[in-house]
C-alpha cells in the first residue's frame, strides 16, 4: 500500500499538483515548478515526509521530461495516464461534461484515478537500459526518414518546374548522397552544361556511379539538353531552393547513417537480438524495432493480446442495444503500430503463408491496409510465442502445424509460388 498518493497534471514550465497521505486522503494543491533543483526537491520532500515508503504518482505523461525525471527514484510508483481518460480537450467529457478546463482540477482527477482506481492502471515498468535507448534511436530514426521523404519531394517538384533532366543524371533515387552532391555542385542545366565532360565523370566515378555506357549516355544528354524554361526569375529563386534543400537532405542522410550505426551496435548486443532477427522480412531496419517493442521482460506482456491491444493490431468492438461494429483501434501506441505494419507488409515478400493469408483477406473485400493489420495480428502471436520460448523462428515447422491442425492456409501453400528467402 503506498505512503501517499499524488496526481500531476504536467505543463512545460509548471505542474500543478495534488497530494495526499493515505491515512487522511486529506488532497493538497500546490505547483511544481519544471526545473532540476526544484524536481529534486520535491521528490527528497516526499522521500523525507514518509519515511523512504512507496508513494504513487499518476501523472498524464507516457514519456517526456517529467517522467524521465521521476523514473530513477525507486520509492516513486508511476503510473502514466491516457490523456484520453482524463482531458476534456481530448473528447472525453465524462467528468466535465461542459467542457471546463483547469490544471489544479485536472491535477485532482488525476489524484482522484489514482485512489479509486488504481486496479484499472498499469504502472511504468521500464524495460532495461538497452531496450529503451534501442526503441528511443529506432523511433528518431523514423522521424528523421519522414523528413527525408519530405525534403525528397520538394526537391522533385522543384526540379518538374525548371530542371527535369536532372531526376535522371542525378541518379533517378534523390535520397542518396551522389544526388545530393550533383544538386549542389549543379543546381541549373546552364552549370551542368558549362562543366567540362571531364569533370562530371570524375564526380560520377568519385561517387561510385562507374559504368562507362551510362556515363557515356548522360554525357551526351546533358550536351543535347534544351532547357524547360529560360525565365531567370523562375531558374534564379528554384535553384536556390534545391541548393538549399539537397544541403538539408545530405546532411540529414548522414544523420540517419550515424543512427544506423548505433542502432546495429546496439541491436547485436540485445539478448533478443537473434529471435527477431530470424523472422522473414524483418532485416536490418525492422529487427531492432521488433527487439525494443518486446524488450527483456517476458513478464511485461504475459499474452499476446496484451501486445496486440497496445501497438493498435487487435480491433476494438462498439456495442450498444442493436448497434454492433468492430473497426481499427484508433488509441494505441502508434510507432509500435507502425513498426508491426511494416514488418507484416514486408514478410509478404519472403513467407509463402503471410502472402496467402494477405490474398485470402483481399478475397474477401478487404483494402490492401486492413489485410496487412490483419496479417500483423497473426504475426504478433507469433512474434509473442518465439519471444516466450526464446527460440528462432522456423518457417517450415510453422507451415506444417498449420497442416497438421487443418488450417485452410494450408491448402493454398502447396500451390502457391515460393518466395524470395531473406
């Protein structure tokens, strides 16, 4: 039984809080300012006051400053909070039906949640130190692709408007350093046409483009080339955005390969690392997420449903009289998600039953999305049992349990083309 409970509702700058012991359940408001020193003290506050004993805090954070603050105090049992069950802004109104918003009220329900309910609420369970650094760079690393996905199609509606030779000498993928270079180095035909042939094959050697017929052809192209606009106000302002933005892509590519190298370093010293990395279609970059989404703690998700329900897979049931629908669960942890998503859209490629099972799905009227959350439901049972038993996964002995128990997939497997091996 804790010493005390404690509801903070978190801002940037101060956080409003109500405590309470739990003999009198007496609350007490006050606001905590969001700095080191005064954090410190008010966690060797709470330390002193009741003796070193547990003290619950529920707070509406899952991740951030305030909770990485609170996490290294062993006494602190927290208890993050869906913003969902708790702010009206959310559309939840269950306890303030008008809508009224204040950071002391908001602090009280959260204290409230707390003692009342505190059966419902799960606790922060930390996994270990390389789990959560795994999972923190694999999810900056996506951040950082979306951006590069954004700045590559800027650049390419750039280029369609003054300079649309350049998505083929630059080498047809944007997202590489050599394209990045060549707009740089060349941002108008006018430059291009002005190097000596000389020197674009040495840039194209030097960025280990090095077939002679190619460089040939481009050479020759670039030579013939008539340009799409003349308009020096057009060529002037959109040669400077591409020279801008391929600075941005270059660096931004050399970022997400130093974020590659830590997460390999990491991911081969992960306990997991093998069992993930036995699964078809993960690879390099799917692995490690599967790695961090599981962790160490075979405890953390006693079933695969409790993993399901978190990253989104499992739908959500609607039932009320004669209404009764089952759609997408909305609420969940969208990068897990993601990373399940992908990791099920890419074993189509190398699983013959992932990709019958994706056909069958299809089959039956649902959309390409629907199908591969639907294969990820399936997988993540797999995923789950693999992760229990700490063993490899083996594609053949999966296929032959599902023809031992009579799976319908069975049937198609034996007429179904192979796929490619990983």
């Amino acid at each position: 039984m804790p010493a005390a409970f404690v509801g903070i509702d978190w801002a940037d700058q101060r956080h409003a809080v109500c405590l309470s012991p739990a003999d009198t359940l007496q609350p007490e408001q006050s606001v905590l300012a969001h700095t080191p020193e005064a954090i410190t003290e008010f966690v060797a506050t709470l330390r002193s006051r009741f003796g070193g004993r547990p003290v619950a805090i529920a707070l509406e954070q899952a991740r951030g400053a305030l909770l990485y603050a609170l996490m290294r105090y062993e006494f602190l049992l927290l208890y993050p909070i869906n913003p969902a069950t708790a702010n009206p802004d959310s559309g939840c109104r269950g306890f303030a039906p008008s809508g009224a918003k204040d950071d002391p009220v908001d602090a009280r329900l959260l204290w409230e949640l707390l003692i009342k309910h505190r059966d419902h609420l799960r606790p922060c369970n930390p996994s270990d130190v390389t789990t959560r650094q795994l999972a923190l760079l694999c999810e900056h690393r996506r951040d950082l692709v979306h951006q590069q996905t954004r700045f590559v199609q800027q650049l390419r509606a750039a280029l369609k408007t003054y300079f649309p030779q350049s998505l083929d000498w630059a080498g047809h993928d944007l997202a590489t350093p050599m394209a990045a270079a060549f707009l740089q180095k060349w941002p108008t035909l006018a430059a291009l046409q002005q190097a000596k042939p000389q020197t674009v094959r040495a840039f194209y050697y030097a960025h280990h483009s090095r077939r002679p017929d190619l460089i040939t052809q481009r050479l020759a192209h670039i030579k013939a080339a008539t340009p799409l606009t003349t308009d020096p106000a057009v060529i002037a302002a959109h040669a400077l955005r591409v020279t801008v933005l391929a600075r941005q892509l270059q660096v931004l590519l050399a970022a997400i390969a130093a974020y590659d190298r830590q997460i390999e370093t990491l991911f081969a010293a992960h306990p997991a690392a093998a069992i993930f990395a036995s699964f078809p279609g993960a690879g390099d970059c799917l692995a490690p997420r599967l790695a961090a989404a599981f962790g160490t703690d075979r405890q953390r998700f006693p079933t695969p449903e409790a993993m399901q329900r978190l990253s989104g897979v499992a739908p959500v049931t609607r039932r009320s009289g004669k209404f009764h629908a089952v759609h997408r669960r909305y609420a969940c942890a969208k990068f897990l998600l993601q990373t399940f998503h992908e990791f099920a859209r890419c074993s189509l490629k190398f699983c013959d039953w992932a990709r019958a099972y994706y056909q069958a799905q299809r089959a039956k009227g649902k959309g390409h999305h629907a199908a591969v959350r639907a294969l990820a439901f399936k997988w993540v049972r797999i995923l789950w049992r693999c992760w229990q038993d700490q063993v490899l996964y083996d594609n053949d002995h999966y296929q032959e349990a599902l023809r031992r128990s009579g799976s319908p997939l069975a049937m198609t497997l034996s007429s179904a083309t192979p796929c490619e091996q990983p």
